[in-house]
C-alpha cells in the first residue's frame, strides 16, 4: 500500500523535550472559547474510530451485496450510511487539527453478488462488529479528557444501541440467536 500511495499513515506528533503538567482545568474544556490541541491517546482513538468504520463499512457493502434475505440487505444499508456518517464526523476533528485520517476502503469492495456466506452469519459476524464498536466508543470516552470529542463519542451511542437492537430483533425473528447461558433465576427456582 505504501508503494501504490493508498496507505495513510497514522498521524505523527511531534515528542515533547519535557514533562508538562496540567494547571488549568481549561485543559477539560472544548465547548467554548479556545480549544488545546487534541492530545495523543485522543488522537489514537480518533484514527482507530475511523479505520473501524471504514473497514467495517466496506465488509458491510459486501454483506450487502450477497445477502439474500431483503429485511437484512436494508440493515446492512443502514450500517453502511451509519459508518460513513461517523468516519466523517471523526474526521473532521483530525483534519481541524491538521492530522491525517484515514481514506475509505470502498475500493477494496468487488463487485461479486455470489453468496459465500449465510445471512446467519453475516448477522452474527456484524452483531459481533457493533459490539466491539461500542466498546470501542466507550474506551475513547473514557480516554478523552476535552469535554466535545468525548461528547461527540456518547452523542453516538444510542444510535448504534438502536442499530445493535435492530438487528437482534432480525436475529430473534429468523431464530438465529442463540441464547447465552445465563445467571439461576431464583425467583423461578423458589416458585419450582
């Protein structure tokens, strides 16, 4: 990818001569006035959050593509536009600080309609996906002390909480998911 130029490297920053300590809580800050630049743990997030997105979006397309059922070809659309729509918005705040983010990976995505996997599966293997996402966006909260990216991150949240619901409910409805095993029910139990 570096020879053929499609590689975007992760944003450098350059290495502090020496340790800083924080003496305002302004370093919190990021609604109004003066924003500090953003440091290199949210910066880190900000690209994984965006690479995700780009290739989770392109492994979608091709879900899409081969999906036979029509109620799970919409919700794959409907992750595609949601991916998209967060990748630009993380980009933005990369390209505000003149960082690099990444590029799509639409190119990577042929154009086959031959069915390799089952909706089952593709079902499983997204589910898993928005999953780890929303993990993901919780870490990055967590690691992001400026007060707007990491609203931004919980801004997110309850779309893709829907977006997750969603597609349970396809899951639930074809009898795909299985049932994890789960805690004794007391109450069930005394009851007997």
């Amino acid at each position: 990818m570096l020879e053929q130029g499609t590689y975007i490297r992760p944003p450098y920053i350059s290495i502090p001569d020496k340790v800083d300590f924080v003496k305002r809580d302004h370093f919190l800050a990021g609604f109004f006035g003066h924003k500090r630049a953003i440091t290199s743990v949210e910066v880190t997030h900000l690209f994984l959050n965006i690479q995700t997105n780009m290739i989770g979006k392109a492994l979608i397309t091709g879900y899409a593509q081969i999906a036979q059922d029509q109620e799970v070809k919409g919700f794959l659309v409907r992750g595609m536009q949601i991916a998209q729509q967060h990748a630009e918005l993380f980009s933005e705040i990369l390209i505000k600080e003149d960082l690099p983010a990444p590029m799509n990976w639409d190119s990577a995505v042929t154009d086959s309609t031959v069915t390799v996997f089952s909706d089952k599966l593709i079902m499983f293997n997204v589910s898993s996906m928005i999953a780890a996402g929303i993990g993901n966006y919780g870490m990055a909260i967590a690691a992001s002390p400026r007060r707007d990216i990491a609203l931004k991150y919980a801004a997110l949240l309850p779309e893709i909480t829907l977006y997750a619901e969603a597609g349970a409910k396809i899951m639930i409805k074809h009898g795909w998911m299985e049932e994890p095993p789960q805690a004794d029910d007391r109450e069930e139990i005394i009851k007997g």
